[in-house]
C-alpha cells in the first residue's frame, strides 16, 4: 500500500477499506470470478476463511483519469497467489477492485487499483506471516487481512461490507461530502461491475451503516461479515 491511508492509521492510498466480492460475467484473462451476489441481506457464513487486499502500486494517484489505474494487476495476481500457496494456504478467487481514499496530508481523495484475494487453509499466524511478505516484496506500507471470525468471537474487531450499485465516482463524491467518513473510515473500493467493498472497525459500524445509506444503497440488501483486520507491514 501507499501511505495516505484509512482512519488516520496509515499515511498512503493503498487499497482498501475495503473488501471480497464477486465479479459476475466473463472474466479477462488470468482472473478467477465467481458468479452471482447475494440477493438480500447476509450474516452468515463467509466465501472462504480469510482475504488479503493488496497492491504492486506505490506512487500516489491524484487523477481520477492517471493511465495507471487502469491496469487489470493480472502478473501481480499470479504472484501472490503463488506466495499464498508457497506458505501453506489456499488461494482461492482474486478480484479486481478500484479504490478510493483520502488523503488527509494532500486534503483530497487519492486512487488505486488493487487485488482482494480469498485464502483458505491459513491461521491467524499464517494469514499475518503472508501478508508480511507480501508488503515487503511490493514495498508496501501496509497490507489489509480480514479473517472471518463469529459475531461473538473475541476477536472480532471489524465487519466486512458489500453492497450492489456504486461506482468509484459516487463513492468518491460520498467521501468527500462527508468529513467523518473520510477520516475514521478512510475510503472504500469498488468491483467493475459496481459492488461497493467495506472493511471498518466494528466500533465504526454505524458510520458506515449511513455512509453506505447515503451512497443511496438499502441497508436490507447489503452483506456484512465479522471478523478481524489487520494492516501488516
């Protein structure tokens, strides 16, 4: 990741807040899609134990328009997926995503492409130990995990949202409409066919119940996971 990042914990765009989802349709070359997206709202049980958000970009994208967010991430895709297996888990689908941010040094919203990535297999200690190497390798200042724990577990920490009918510039505008938002969620990330991707702390959870709602999204047909997140550097 960059270093302008979410809720005043890191400094740099990177990806995320945000989080898993699906792509339906025909994939491009090199990605894994999975079809179909959740009709109604969701608690249950996750598509797979854990996922990494990542990206090979370290340069801080101001342009909505910058040529390189346009990039499909499809090498990079392959390499972590070969990382993921090399330490003894199981990578399952990646999907493409487009983030935005804010910067609260520059005082306006940054962008990045990036790649969510499904892991099966991995333990706390493990999912940790991959992401580690991967921001070293990519020269990141961080790496996003999300575990998927129960609501009730002592570990839960943070909640993973999904929500049909955004695209990157609605969520950009929802940003920086919203001074509370942008600073202790940071930003958010979108799949190309429009699904809005949420990772916040669960102390952040109604904050990010009405930034969904104000991007015009039926809280009853979002999907909300609990778990646990983690920036590795």
């Amino acid at each position: 990741m960059n270093d302008i990042i979410m809720r005043g914990r890191l400094s740099a765009a990177v990806l995320v807040t945000a989080l898993t989802l699906s792509l339906s349709g025909v994939a491009h070359a090199g990605e894994e899609v999975r079809e179909g997206a959740p009709a109604g709202p969701a608690h249950g049980a996750c598509p797979s134990e854990a996922e990494i958000f990542a990206t090979d970009n370290t340069a801080i994208i101001t342009d909505p328009d910058d040529p390189r967010l346009r990039t499909r991430l499809v090498r990079f895709g392959h390499e972590v997926r070969r990382i993921i297996r090399a330490h003894g888990a199981e990578p399952g689908a990646s999907t493409l995503l487009e983030g935005v941010f804010w910067s609260s040094d520059l005082q306006r919203a940054t962008y990045e492409r990036s790649r969510e990535f499904e892991v099966d297999r991995v333990g706390r200690d493990g999912l940790h130990h991959i992401a580690g190497v991967i921001a070293k390798r990519y020269r990141q200042e961080s790496v996003l995990t999300f575990r998927c724990l129960p609501r009730t577990s002592p570990e839960t920490d943070a909640v993973r949202i999904r929500a049909d009918g955004v695209s990157p510039t609605r969520l950009h505008d929802a940003l920086v409409a919203d001074p509370e938002a942008r600073e202790r969620l940071g930003g958010g990330s979108t799949t190309l066919d429009g699904q809005l991707v949420l990772v916040a702390p669960l102390a952040d959870l109604a904050l990010a119940r009405k930034f969904t709602q104000d991007l015009g999204v039926d809280w009853n047909t979002t999907e909300v996971r609990y778990g646990d997140e983690e920036f590795v550097s």
